[in-house]
C-alpha cells in the first residue's frame, strides 16, 4: 500500500469534498491540496505535485473536470481518478478519451476507492518507470504497445492513443491488439431489405 502517497482532490461540493478527505486520511493518505474548480485546480497541481489526482467529472465554472483533466496533462504527470454520481456511457466515454486511470461511481465506496487508487498509483509507477528508461528492446524481451485492431491507433506509456506511425521509431516492438475508447463502441450496422 502506498501510505503518506499525496492525493489532490478536485470537487465542488463541501460535503462530499470533507468526506473524502476523512475516508483518504484514515486509509493512510496525504490530501496535499483541494479545489473546487479547474481553473485552480490547474494552477495548483503542477506546483503541489500530488501523487494522485481524485476529480470530480461535474465541476462549476468553466472547465468540467473532463476538460480539466485533459489540460492538466500538458503540466504534470500525476494520474487522473474520476469521481461521478454519473456512470452513463456517453459519460464515461467521455472520461475514458483523457487516459484516466480510474473511475469511481459516487456515492464513495471505501474499498473500491482504496482499491482504484493503489491500482493508479501501481500503474502510474510503471508508465513512468517505461518512460524514463525510454525503448532499450533487446533479443529477449521486446517492448509491448497495445494497438488497436480498428483504427490502428497505438496506446503508448503516457496511456494516450496515438497514431502508428508515432511508434515506429521503436526498435522491433511487439504490438497488442486492445481497442481504443473510440473503437470500443461497435459502428452502426446497415439496415438489411
């Protein structure tokens, strides 16, 4: 378990926002920071540094906490949780195209946030540990892409999905097939006489 990780929480309502930080502090984290909107949530996190980032989806003001997550990508690295009462698919597709690494229907269950969280942080570890020593494939091991069978579209360590060509300056990598988000909703199929 990660005890004292760092976790920024991004929620608009005072209530909710108070539970969670008594649910994260006797699970054994540090809630580092709080916003209330994106805007500052924006400025906040990149100066914080937080382990984690537990975001609410609906947020006041002018930036969801979607929209919020995708900007927060260009300054930090920290991963993103989301929180909704909303669990709709337009909803969580919506969520999936940022490259969150979690999502947790409100109202908070405390094991699966305690679960969701660790499994973030593992992950997050990994991406980071596969960024910084960069593509080194040897005869034994080669490094392994997720590339979606559909749209050809490869998930690479930052978990964003991008296009193939992007990738191929790897030396000799062994692809996955895993569809993306935007692949995992069958096409619309023409009506039959």
């Amino acid at each position: 378990m990660n005890r004292n990780s760092a976790i920024y929480l991004v929620e608009d309502e005072a209530v909710i926002a108070l539970q969670l930080r008594e649910i994260l502090g006797q699970l054994g984290y540090h809630v580092c920071g709080h916003a209330m909107h994106g805007e500052t949530a924006l400025a906040q996190i990149p100066r914080l540094r937080p382990d984690l980032v537990l975001m609410d989806i609906n947020l006041p003001g002018r930036l969801s906490g979607i929209e919020t997550a995708a900007r927060l990508r260009a300054t930090s690295t920290a991963p993103v949780v989301f929180l909704s009462a909303y669990s709709d698919t337009a909803t969580v597709a919506d969520a999936v195209r940022t490259g969150p690494f979690g999502y947790v229907a409100k109202p908070v269950d405390e094991g699966e946030l305690r679960a969701t969280i660790e499994v973030a942080l593992h992950k997050h570890r990994e991406h980071e540990a596969l960024r910084r020593a960069g593509p080194q494939p040897s005869d034994d091991a080669k490094m392994t892409l997720d590339v979606c069978p559909v749209c050809h579209r490869i998930q690479d360590h930052t978990a964003r999905w991008r296009p193939l060509g992007d990738h191929l300056t790897a030396a000799d990598p062994r692809f996955v097939p895993t569809r993306c988000p935007d692949c995992t909703t069958p096409a619309p199929q023409p009506a039959t006489c």
